[in-house]
C-alpha cells in the first residue's frame, strides 16, 4: 500500500475504528448466525481477540517435540518463539484492517480501533526479538531464523502487498507451513550441530526424519485447523473480501467433508508412525477436538468456535501436565 507521504502515513494508523464497526450490522450481513458480530467482547475470546493464541500452541508444541527427542529447550527459546509468532500474527491483522471497509470480528475491530497503538508494540517487540537474537541466540539457530523470516516477509508480501501473488498455494497451507517450520526450527538447528554433541545426545538420520514426519503432521494439523476456520466463516471472509480456501472451487459440504476425512488419516498416520506416546496422544486429541466442534449439534456461535479451534490445539498441555 503506498501513501504520499509520512504524514499521511502516521495519520493512517492513528485512524480509529468508526462506531459502526461494533454496532449490530446484521442488516448487511447475509445470515445473522452465521456473523458474530457482538458490541462487546466476551471474555473467553481475548485471547484470540489479542493474537495470544497461537504463541501459546506454538510454545506448548515446540515443548512437547523437544521434550519426545530429548532436545533441551533454553527459555531464550521459548520466549523468541512467543514474540515471534505474536508479531507474525499481528502483522497479518494489522494488514487486513487496511482493506477491510467494515469488521465483522471484534479481532479485526480491536486492531482497526488501535491500529497506531498495535504498530508501536509491534515496532517494540521486533526490536526486543533482534536484540535478543542476535545477542544471545546460537548461531546455527540465528542463521536458520533469518532464513524463516524471509519465508515469513515473503508469505506477508505475498498475501498483503502484491496485487498479482507469487504463490499460488491457499492462504490456510502456506500459515500451516510457516507455523510447522518456526515451530520446530530451534530442533533442526540443534541436531548435529555442537549444542547437541555437548549435552550427550547422538541424533541418527531416522530420528531427524522423524522429526521430519512429526512437523509435516504439524503443518498438517495446523492446515485443519485454519481451512475449518476458514469454513465456519466462509460468509465473514466474503463481507471482508478476504481471500480463504472456503471461497474457492469447492462447496461448503464437499470441503467439509474432505477436511473430516483428513482429519481421520492424520490420526491413523500419527498412530502408525513410532511417535512417543505423548505426541499421539496430542495429535489424537486435536484432531478429533477439530472433528468434534465442526459436527457439534450444539448451537455454538462461529464466535464460539473459532476460539474453542485454537484451544484444542494446546492439548500438549495435557500430557506436559500430566
């Protein structure tokens, strides 16, 4: 998007969000079920209203991979996984708030509303992750994030600043792969390299591709997660002229069922591979948590759902807890 000046830039985002964008517009919304746009935000949605979803199921996978092979984990690591992904994520709705005319979502709201606000933290934050990075991160691990952020400015461009994109690929597959990949980078970078000789561990070449099928299942599970998302707010994306695998080729009930079905192989897929018992049971559940909320015969909002999608992606909790 390219302004005039920076003065025209800065009065940008210092723009808030009219009233409009939070009031009740079920008049121009084609179903009112299918749009949960509420003047107030429930508490249980915060967390995806604020992007700190996804640097929770980032941080909790990435701890429970390292955890099935055995690979130490520095809280550097964590914390720049976090931050990481949280700037990747805020960066992405940040963008939409520039073409979207009207929000539908009190996420997409909230970052419109304080767009000026949400650049200074996120200035801040890409700040603290250089800094910190270059300062005390391995150097194999710094090497191989530089890399991943050029996928990652690649992937915003991608989708948000060029009008013809270079990749083809839905939006859903090329977030699952970044997802997968920068989830798991720390890993690849600490096999065969002096950290792991250090702390006595001897990766073979089977484990690193079982690494290789462990993330794949990850960028699988996260693909399932966003296309069913992308489903449920099939009329939402319409309204914000965002493009999603929803709007494509395929009908509702055909994707529908094609994403149930890759729901069930990935299962067996992770039950027959020679994973730690934990790493089963955390694709399991995710898995059929995702099955369970797109055939509940509960009414649940999208609203409702969408936040209960990511939730159902933390369950390494469960076996890191227990």
């Amino acid at each position: 998007m390219s302004l005039n000046s920076s003065k025209d830039f800065f009065s940008l985002l210092n723009s808030k969000t009219p009233q409009h964008f939070l009031k009740n517009t079920a008049s121009s919304v084609p179903t009112a079920s299918s749009v949960p746009i509420m003047p107030r935000i429930s508490w249980w949605a915060w967390l995806t209203v604020l992007s700190l979803d996804a640097p929770v199921v980032a941080v909790l996978w990435q701890a429970l991979i390292a955890d099935s092979f055995q690979v130490a984990l520095r809280p550097l690591h964590v914390v720049l996984l976090f931050s990481t992904v949280w700037l990747i994520y805020a960066a992405d709705r940040w963008f939409d708030g520039f073409v979207i005319a009207k929000a539908y979502t009190a996420r997409h709201a909230f970052y419109i509303r304080h767009r000026f606000s949400i650049f200074v933290l996120m200035a801040i934050v890409l700040s603290g992750i250089i800094v910190t990075a270059v300062g005390w991160l391995e150097p194999t691990i710094l090497v191989h994030g530089f890399i991943l952020s050029g996928i990652v400015l690649l992937y915003l461009a991608n989708i948000h600043l060029l009008k013809k994109p270079i990749l083809l690929l839905p939006k859903e597959l090329q977030i699952a792969l970044v997802f997968s990949l920068g989830t798991t980078i720390t890993l690849w970078s600490q096999m065969g390299s002096q950290i792991v000789s250090q702390i006595g561990l001897h990766i073979t070449s089977e484990e690193k591709m079982l690494l290789a099928s462990v993330a794949a299942c990850f960028a699988m599970l996260c693909f399932l997660n966003c296309s069913f998302i992308s489903l449920w707010e099939k009329s939402i994306d319409a309204l914000h002229k965002q493009p999603s695998l929803a709007q494509d080729n395929l009908s509702s009930s055909n994707l529908g069922m094609v994403l149930q079905y890759s729901s069930i192989v990935l299962v067996v897929i992770c039950i027959l591979l020679p994973l730690s018992f934990s790493l089963k049971i955390a694709f399991v559940v995710s898995s059929f948590g995702l099955l369970l909320l797109h055939n509940s015969e509960l009414k649940t909002s999208v609203k409702m759902r969408r936040v209960l999608a990511d939730v159902v992606l933390m369950s390494p909790l469960i076996v890191l807890i227990f």
